[in-house]
C-alpha cells in the first residue's frame, strides 16, 4: 500500500476541524467566568484562549500565541496569566475575569475611563490584555510605585502608542481608585 493509498482510506470525506479527536478527548469541566457559571466542553489540548473565544468572550485576544505580547491577558483566580499558554483544562474549578465583565469592576471602570481620557488606545489589539494586566496590579498593589507600574506594564506589548499613554492612564486609575495625588 503506497502513502496515497493510506490517507485515502483514512481521510476520506469532509473533516471538521475536531473530527480527528476522539470522543474521549474532549474534557468537560466547570469555572466560573465574569461571575457566571460556565460549563466547559472542549478538546483536552485546547487552550484556555481558545476555550473563551468559543463561549464568545472574543475580548480575549490572540495576538503572538507564544506569551510574548500579552493580548490574552486574563485573571485566574485574582492573577494574570497568558491564556495563550494555559491549558482550559487547567481553570478547572477556577474563576476567571476577562474585559467582557458586566458590570465591570472598580478598577476595570476606572482603567476604561482612563484609556479613553489618555488616548491610551489606538488600534486596540491590545488593549484587553493591558487592562486586565492592570486591574491584577492596582488589585494587588494599590500603591504601587510609578516605576512598579512601568516595570509590570512592561509586560505587554503595544506597537501603536510606544506605552507611554497606557502608563499615564493606569496612574491616573491608580490615582482615582486611591485618591491619592501621584
């Protein structure tokens, strides 16, 4: 039997994208996303970025799909993580926040505002991930230093505004939430 003859007698007629998976390849497990609960059906290597944008949280973006640019930044259980590079298996029992938060919270609020009042958005490929980078940080740190905000937004990668506008606007949010005169 030649090469030929082997893909014809197994890849005969239209595949779907999952039609090679198995069935017992597909995980199914529950989290809690945006404050909902979510049941999960998908292919056990699927990644958690992928996992969202089929349940149509599209702001999650994928942009670099290696880490490197942070576009699909989310909060995992209160954290950031690159959702390009987890597994949606692994927010098995987890809660997870993404920018479609509705309504949003403190933070989110204040960063959207911001962005907006900074020009801190061009393009907007990236902007869910700096936002989500963001509320993680003036979560955790409130009173983080200029130089801690610079140093966590690096981060993330914006090739329209050169990152100047998103630092001003996550200070001036940082600013708001803490009343403080930074």
């Amino acid at each position: 039997m030649t090469y030929a003859d082997h893909r014809a007698d197994h890849h005969s007629g239209p595949q779907t994208r999952d039609s090679w998976l198995e069935p017992d390849d597909r995980a199914q497990f529950d989290l809690v996303v945006n404050d909902q609960p979510v049941h999960v059906r998908a292919p056990a290597r699927c990644t958690l970025a992928d996992a969202l944008r089929q349940q149509g949280l599209i702001g999650t973006r994928l942009g670099c799909e290696q880490g490197s640019c942070g576009a699909c930044t989310v909060l995992l259980d209160g954290q950031p993580i690159r959702s390009c590079l987890t597994l949606a298996v692994q927010a098995e029992g987890c809660t997870l926040e993404t920018v479609e938060q509705a309504p949003p919270s403190r933070e989110l609020h204040a960063l959207r505002r911001a962005f907006h009042q900074h020009g801190a958005l061009q393009c907007g490929f990236c902007t869910s991930g700096f936002l989500m980078l963001a509320v993680g940080l003036l979560r955790d740190e409130p009173d983080a230093t200029p130089e801690r905000v610079r140093e966590v937004l690096s981060a993330n990668l914006c090739r329209c505004t050169g990152g100047v506008p998103i630092l001003r606007a996550v200070l001036a949010a940082q600013q708001e939430l803490t009343g403080g005169d930074r």
